[in-house]
C-alpha cells in the first residue's frame, strides 16, 4: 500500500514537472518568434510569468530589463495604496463661510469650498458624487444656514495638494487633453470638459460649435483640420501657461462619429467655485464678490480665508470603488490623486516625488528593489518610467494574500479572456495580471518598447504569446 502510495505521488511528481516543462517550452518558442517578427526588429520585449502562489519563476524572458510601463504602472499604484491607505479610507470635501450671518441673513464673509484630495466630486460615474447632486448638497447647506445673500466671495480651495499640479516627465502634447489632467486638492468633474466640434470636408479647418458644460472664462482657437476618413482621431489640446486661450491643433478623421473631444480643466477649483456661485444664483441667493481659486488669490498676493464654519461635509466613495475606476477605464487622474494621497498621509510635504518616495521605500521593505522602479509617476504616463517585468509579477504575486485582493481583482479589466491591466504609450505596449493553467495560478506582465508598425498588429502579437498562459 506504502509502495503503491508512492508510486501515485512520484507519477504526479513527474507529470506536473513535465506540465511546467511544456508551458516554459512554449513561451519560449511563442517569444522567440515575437521577437523575430519584423515589427519588433529595434524593440526591447520582456516577459515574466510566475506562480502566483509560491514565487517561482514559471518563465522569464529579460525580467530585469527596465522598461516604460505605460498605464500598467497602475497595477503598481493602486495595490500601494490599498496597503498604505486601506480599502475603505474615503477622502472628505468641506464646505463653509467665513465671516458673520447678520439677522436678515446677509452673509459679511466668503462660502469656501476646502478640497481634501477627492479625485471623485463632480464624477458622472457614481449617483452620489455626479456634479448636480454634489452642488444641491453644497447649495442645500448654504440654505439651511439661513442664508440668503453673499456680501463676498465664493472660493475653491485646493491648497492641500500643493501648487505642482503637473508630475515631472509629462510631455506638452499630453497635458492639455482629458488624460493629461493634473492633480488639484479640489477635483472637479474629473478635471475635464467636452469640446463639440463643427466639422467639414477633409482639408478644412475645424470650428468650435460650444463646450460642456460652457466655459465662458476660456477661448478657444481652431487649427484644427479635417482628415481623411480612417486616420482617426489625432486632436490635442493646448492651454499655454498664464493664457485663457486653448489651442486645437492636428487632425479629426471625417468619419468620426463623436465629433467632440476632451480637455483638461486647469484650475478645477476656481471652476467647482464657479459652478457654485451659478446655482446659488439661480437659486435666489446673489453672490457680490467675485469666484476665485486659492491658485488665482496666491497669484495676486493674497490668502485664502480659512473656514469659520462648517456647513458640510461630502465624502467620497471608498478607495475600493475609486481604484475599481482607475483600472477599469485607466484613469490617469486617480492614480496621481492616489500618489500625492499617500505622501500626504505620510505627513509628507504634498507632491508626486514624495508620493513615488513613498511608494519605493514601501516595496523595498517588501524586497523590492527601488533601481527596478525607475518612475515619476503613479499613472505610467511619463515615457520617462522604467520598470522591469518581474518586479510587476512580483508585485501582483504579493498582493494575492491580502484581504482585499478581491476588490483589486475585480478592478482589473478583461482583455483577452484574461484578467490583466493594459498599457499604450508611444510605439510601446504592455500587460499585467493574473491566469491560471492547469489550476495552477500565474501571475506576469509583458512589455514591448520602440515596436514600429500598427498597435493593433502588435496587440495580437502579443496576446498570442499570452494565450500560452490559457
């Protein structure tokens, strides 16, 4: 019975080490030939793939070279914060006044909005946190303080979050689109807006048709130009420092159906006041002073009031909900609202490099080395970052114990009927997550650099060294 016994365990001794010896054999052929192929002649292209439960090193393909992550980095970001912040913390928006209420209901002060870091308020993607709900909880507390006139001002105050709103390493064609938006310790609508865009035949120059919602304090000047139906779309923004004026520039394919593109908000807190001082208006309760940012009041010499009264607080979804979004749909804003959160809660003077600190010298107390974490950023959107591809399948093999790896699964999105995060970023590509081969549970990241020819030629490429892992 003994001898029988040992038998059974020798033969599936030998044929788990045969199963191992065959997925390692795959990957190999599948990444010689990617590397072979014509699209990756001047490319770098790494691939690790581990046992998600016990470390080992299932296959391992220039691990330990450092290379841009693009938004894959976030896998990194968001599992930091869930160690450093917990899945539950939630961040806190007040609203007050300073100044006095007189008996007729006169307020002789400011309404202050004081930002806590809150990447959510004004987002359409939660019922609580939509931009009508959160100025009828704004305009509702004003009212139920009993006032009915403003002898003042109304204030967005982001001042928690420092000055630096754009992370060092972002290029200039970025940071005047949706994506590129910079952080503010008083978000507001995702820090964007919508551009409706008056188009014409291919040559032509596009118009501005309006904005949502309107923007009445900012230009917009058109060189943007009509192409030809297929070459999609190439539009950006510009917003040159101290000007009201954007710029469109490149080009808009005729056969695009949306015919409208996203900006980045610059000062979301003067906005979020701005917003404000409207439905009051419309409401009845008239506002004599002027909208004003602590940005715009820092300019012109003078501080901002700080709040004598509470009137409110608006709380956040928490972190579990926000990272869901930010891997979802790869919000570049909610992973650097997240970096600059965790040097704040590290009692750290509030700017992304503080926030990167942070994070290296955690994963370093995890055996992470901090030279495989060559980054900038907390969104990958720095071409600048540099990451290696074991040091991101380590990462995600040692978050597989925690408690809330469950929600961190979750948020990761489906691309290839697999579980992984996705990154595209100048002629470079990646992925990062988890799948399990014969019961057994992998964790890896690919990333391929400096490819030339089309990214849905290279997507496929890549998915078919990947699918070894099915």
């Amino acid at each position: 019975m003994k001898l029988n016994k040992l038998l059974l365990l020798g033969s599936l001794f030998i044929t788990i080490s045969a199963s191992a010896q065959d997925l390692q054999q795959k990957l190999k052929t599948a990444f010689d030939r990617l590397q072979q192929d014509s699209q990756c002649r001047y490319a770098s292209v790494s691939l690790t793939v581990m046992d998600a439960k016990t470390g080992e090193l299932v296959f391992a393909a220039n691990p330990d070279m450092g290379l841009a992550t693009a938004s894959t980095l976030k896998t990194l970001t968001s599992a930091t914060a869930f160690y450093l912040l917990g899945k539950d913390f939630q961040y806190q928006t007040q609203i007050g006044y300073s100044g006095t209420i007189s008996a007729d209901g006169i307020l002789n002060g400011d309404i202050i909005i004081k930002g806590g870091g809150d990447p959510t308020l004004g987002s359409w993607r939660w019922e609580t946190t939509k931009e009508r709900n959160v100025l009828a909880t704004m305009a509702s507390a004003i009212q139920k303080a009993g006032i009915k006139k403003i002898s003042g001002r109304v204030i967005g105050d982001a001042s928690i979050f420092g000055t630096q709103s754009i992370p060092e390493g972002w290029i200039w064609q970025d940071i005047g689109n949706y994506y590129g938006a910079g952080t503010s310790g008083l978000s507001w609508r995702e820090n964007q807006f919508d551009v409706k865009l008056r188009t014409g035949p291919s040559g032509s120059l596009i118009g501005v048709n309006s904005t949502v919602p309107a923007m009445p304090y900012y230009q917009f000047k058109s060189e943007l130009a009509n192409a030809p139906a297929g070459t999609g779309d190439k539009a950006y923004g510009f917003l040159p420092v101290g000007s009201q004026t954007f710029y469109l520039r490149g080009t808009y394919a005729t056969d695009q159906s949306k015919k409208s593109i996203s900006l980045a908000l610059p000062d979301a807190a003067y906005d979020a006041a701005f917003r404000l001082a409207d439905t009051l208006k419309r409401l009845g309760i008239t506002v004599s002073g002027n909208v004003e940012s602590a940005s715009g009041l820092a300019e012109k010499g003078q501080s901002t009031p700080v709040i004598a009264q509470p009137l409110a607080t608006i709380t956040s979804p928490t972190l579990s909900k926000i990272i869901y979004w930010l891997n979802q749909k790869s919000v570049n804003l909610y992973a650097e609202q997240l970096i600059k959160t965790i040097a704040w809660k590290a009692g750290k003077p509030v700017t992304t490099a503080n926030g990167v600190s942070v994070l290296k010298d955690f994963w370093k107390d995890k055996g992470i080395d901090p030279n495989a974490l060559n980054i900038v950023d907390g969104s990958g959107l720095s071409p600048g970052d540099r990451v290696t591809t074991q040091t991101l399948a380590r990462i995600l093999k040692t978050v597989k114990t925690e408690s809330w790896f469950g929600d961190y699964f979750e948020s990761l999105p489906t691309y290839n009927g697999m579980k992984m995060k996705s990154g595209t970023i100048n002629d470079g590509l990646s992925y990062a997550g988890y799948q399990t081969k014969g019961g057994r549970e992998l964790s890896f990241a690919i990333i391929v650099n400096n490819y030339s020819g089309s990214t849905s030629g290279m997507r496929q490429k890549l998915f078919r060294v990947l699918d070894e892992l099915k």
